[in-house]
C-alpha cells in the first residue's frame, strides 16, 4: 500500500488551452498531493482562473492531460463530470450565489443536487446550518444574497463550498476586493476548512499575506482561533505557484519564493 | 467572404448543438417540476392580458378592414369567414408568439445571461446540476404547452373582436350570420395548422431566448446585446417558420 498522503490528487501534464494566436494556457504541469496546499499567484489574466475552471471541467483542455483522483478526466463527457465534482469544493471570484436563491437554498443545493452523495432529505437542513455555523452565518438562513454584504456572501460562498466536506477545495480570489480585516478572517476560515478535514486545498490569490497565513498557521480547535505551525515536524506542505501570461513562471517552497530572482516572482514574493 | 460567414455559421452550429442537448434531455432524467410549472406561470398565465388584447384588436381590425373590401361586392355577410380564417391560420399564431418573443425570449435571455456573467451557470454545473437540464428544459417544455393554448384563446378572443365589429359598425350582418360563415369556414386542415404552428413557434422562441443568454459575455452590457438579439431572432424565425409551414399545408 501506497502512503495515502502521497497519492495525487490533481495532475496536470503539458496542459493548455486556447487556439492559434489566442493560447491562454500554455504546457502547465504540476502535481497536487493529498492534503497539500497550492497558492496560486499572477497577473490579472495570466490564467489562474482558467486554471480552475480546466481542473472543474467546466471547460475542456486543448492539449494535454489532467487526472484527478487518479482518474484520467481529460475526455470525460459531462454527464460523468458530475460525479468527479461531487468530491470538489469550489468558491468562485465573484461568488456565484444563486441570487433568486436563499441563503439556505443556496448552501443546501450541492446537498440536493451532487447525484453521487445522496442525502437523506431530512439531513440536508442540519448539514447546511452546521456549515453555516462553521462560517458564523447561522441566522441568514431566510436572507437573499442581495441582503448580504460583500465579505458575508464570499462566507456563504465558502459555506456553500465545504458543505459536502469535499476532498478537494478550490478558492478562487476568496479576499479579492474585502477590506483587510475581512479578508484576514475569509482566510482564516479556509484555514480552518482545510485543517478540520485535512483537505487539499488550491486557492488563487493577489495577496502575499494570505498564503503565508496558510502556510504559517493552523487552525487551533482548543479555542477556535490560528495557531503558529509547531516545529514538531508539522508542516502545511504548502507550495507556491506564479502564472504569468498562461504559464508556471514559478513552483516551490517559500524558501524557494521569497528567494526568487525572478523580477515578475518577485513582485509577489514579500520582500 | 468566407470569414464574414465564419461567425454566423458557427453560431447556428452551436445553436443545433444546444437544440440536440436539449431535445435529448427531454427524455431523460432528472426532470424539474418546479421549474416547469413556475416557467408555465411565468410564460402563460403572465402573457394573458397582452395576448387577449392582441387578439381582441387583431381581430376587430380585420373585421374592420375587410368589410370595405366586402362591401363592393356586397358581401359584407361573409366577414367571419375572413376573419375566422385569417386569425386561425395566421395571425392568432404569429402575433401570439411574436408577444411571447417579446416577452418571454428576452426574459429568458436575460435571465440566463445575468446567470451566466456572475458565474452561477458555471456554479450549477460544479455543483452537480446540467443547466441544460435546469434551465434550457423547464423553459423548453413549459413554453410547448403553454403557447398553443394562449394562442387558442388569442383566436377565440379574436373572433368576438370580429363579432362586435360585425355587429356594431358593419350593415346588413347579424351575429348569427358572423358565427355560421366564421364556423363553417373553418376545415380541420386549419385547425391543425393553427395548433401545428404555436408548437413549432414555441420550439424555436425557448431554444433562442436561452441559447443567446447561454453564450452571453461581457456583463452587463453582454446581457443587454444578447436579450436584443434573442428578441430579433425569435421574431425572424417566426415570421419565416410560418411561411415555410403555411407553403407546406397549402400545397397538401
């Protein structure tokens, strides 16, 4: 048997995406391992967002091929997509709430909808206020995303994201456009969805402090606060990626990226 | 010249693309009632008042127009007939789904479309729900049921504007006379025209309203551009499927 923390769970071999002149993405390849956390830097429109969309499936690659979960999914029709998402969690940037939805309705909707989980309808109610909870919202439930204020609908969104307690998480720009307090406690709640279920985690963002939050801290269940990473050996495995104009400008540890020579890596690196 | 085609083409290829989806999924599962019967709602029961007044003045304006017409040959009588035949075959249909193009396919263009530039199109299918399904199939099936049957009340409706018409303005017509040519011009072939028609219509106005607020990008100005190009489009389909339809019903 293979070392469970070892197996891959998202491969990208020489992916791109885009025809003739227009190549959005070009020759990506990395590896995500079990419980590893990627943060994924760039330009606006060098790709990241693409990115995630290619690992969701929501658009195919051109060339290349992608496994997730050990399963090649680079031809995979849609209809069998639907069972490779329902062990993936995803916040897009600009939400993606259901907006004639309610809150409840919204978070609840993976429950009803991921063909593979099957819930029992009467489990639906307390996962979705569970979830709710976990991102302190638990007295929205009747509220429209219309109601919520930008930095609420980005925690119903993650709500929505873990609420199936996927494998896989997927944050697209979760701090984007949020005051600083706002997108510290936004992090600190990924922190948190990572650690309480160990999941892998990919999260794009332009900000250097939330990957060195995800890096540095884990979520301490003792009084539901961060905690500095102990030196016993304990380690986020966290990895740094850098796009640029659709290809990995950079890959490695923080070592490896605060240390970059690179002008454009460097931009993103703290220094 | 060919790249000027380029683009046409390849938007009616995605549209057939879109169709044949859609046309599966009607005999597959998942089915989403909901959605259906509020859509039903939505189309039919919110496009009575404007569809009745249409058909009420359509067809009074017949009545109207052609009794001069009549009236040189002296057969101001046979109005219903012209009326009836005229409503039935032709513009109870074409003017009933011209009102719901206007309504109905812009709404779904833009509803679609609002979803697609917020990403909520691409959180339906992470979240495990085939927009094809959810969206394109509920607009799809309601509007087949539900047009053909505004467009009978639209003809009906008609057929009374007719009627006070006749009875009000026009000499020498009574009302039973109005109702026994109006009845006894109509064939079955009319009829079967008259229904054949709204289904097809009803086809191509929630395939177009929800294949241009699929493809919408480049918010909300994109919204605005594809809800103006589902409602012309809708509405030029019509007018040409009607054509193709009555040619085809003529020469049987």
């Amino acid at each position: 048997m293979s070392n469970p923390q070892e197996e891959p769970i998202l491969i990208f071999d020489d992916v791109s995406f885009g025809f003739d002149d227009n190549v959005f993405l070009r020759q990506v390849s990395f590896e995500l391992r079990r419980g590893e956390t990627l943060i994924i830097h760039g330009a606006a429109g060098s790709g990241k967002t693409l990115l995630l969309k290619l690992a969701l499936g929501l658009l195919p690659a051109t060339s290349g091929r992608i496994h997730l979960f050990g399963q090649d999914v680079t031809r995979l029709p849609e209809r069998e997509w639907f069972d490779v998402r329902s062990r993936i969690g995803v916040l897009f940037q600009e939400g993606g709430l259901f907006d004639s939805f309610t809150i409840e309705e919204n978070v609840g909707y993976p429950l009803l909808n991921q063909r593979l989980l099957k819930i029992p309808e009467e489990q639906v109610q307390p996962k979705v206020e569970q979830s709710l909870d976990f991102v302190e919202l638990g007295h929205t439930l009747e509220k429209f995303p219309s109601e919520l204020s930008g930095g609420m609908r980005r925690r119903v969104g993650i709500a929505r994201a873990i609420v199936t307690q996927p494998e896989l998480l997927l944050y697209d720009s979760p701090t984007a456009g949020l005051d600083p307090i706002t997108a510290n406690n936004i992090i600190a709640l990924i922190v948190k969805g990572r650690d309480v279920r160990g999941a892998t985690t990919v999260i794009v963002t332009h900000r250097h402090q939330d990957g060195e939050i995800l890096e540095r801290y884990r979520y301490n269940e003792k009084d539901g606060g961060l905690r500095p990473v102990g030196s016993n050996g304990d380690s986020t495995r966290t990895r740094y990626m850098v796009m640029k104009e659709g290809a990995i400008a950079f890959l490695g540890a923080s070592f490896d990226f605060d240390c970059c020579k690179d002008p454009y890596v460097a931009k993103f690196a703290s220094r | 010249m060919l790249e000027f085609l380029k683009a046409p083409v390849l938007t009616f290829q995605e549209f057939v693309q879109l169709s044949a989806r859609a046309s599966r999924g009607v005999v597959l599962k998942p089915y989403y009632w909901d959605d259906v019967f509020t859509q039903m709602d939505l189309i039919g029961v919110g496009s009575l008042p404007v569809v009745i007044l249409t058909g009420f003045f359509s067809g009074a304006v017949m009545a109207l127009q052609m009794s001069r017409a009549l009236q040189t040959y002296g057969a101001t009588s046979q109005v219903g007939m012209i009326v009836a035949i005229t409503l039935v075959r032709e513009m109870g249909p074409v003017l009933t789904a011209l009102m719901v193009a206007g309504r109905n396919s812009s709404g779904m263009a833009s509803e679609l479309g609002s979803m697609k530039v917020t990403e909520q199109i691409d959180a339906m299918r992470a979240l495990g729900t085939d927009p094809v399904m959810k969206l394109v199939k509920p607009r799809l099936l309601a509007t087949a049921v539900v047009l053909p049957l505004l467009t009978v009340l639209a003809d009906f409706v008609g057929l009374v504007g007719g009627y006070i018409v006749a009875c009000v303005m026009l000499p020498l017509t009574t009302g039973a006379q109005y109702w026994n040519t109006a009845w006894r011009a109509l064939g079955y072939d009319d009829i079967a025209q008259g229904l054949l028609k709204p289904f097809i219509f009803a086809i191509v106005l929630s395939l177009v309203g929800c294949f241009y607020g699929m493809r919408t990008t480049g918010g909300t100005q994109g919204v605005g551009r594809a809800t103006t190009q589902a409602v012309v489009v809708a509405s030029v389909w019509v007018v040409v499927l009607t054509f193709i339809i009555g040619r085809i019903f003529v020469s049987m």
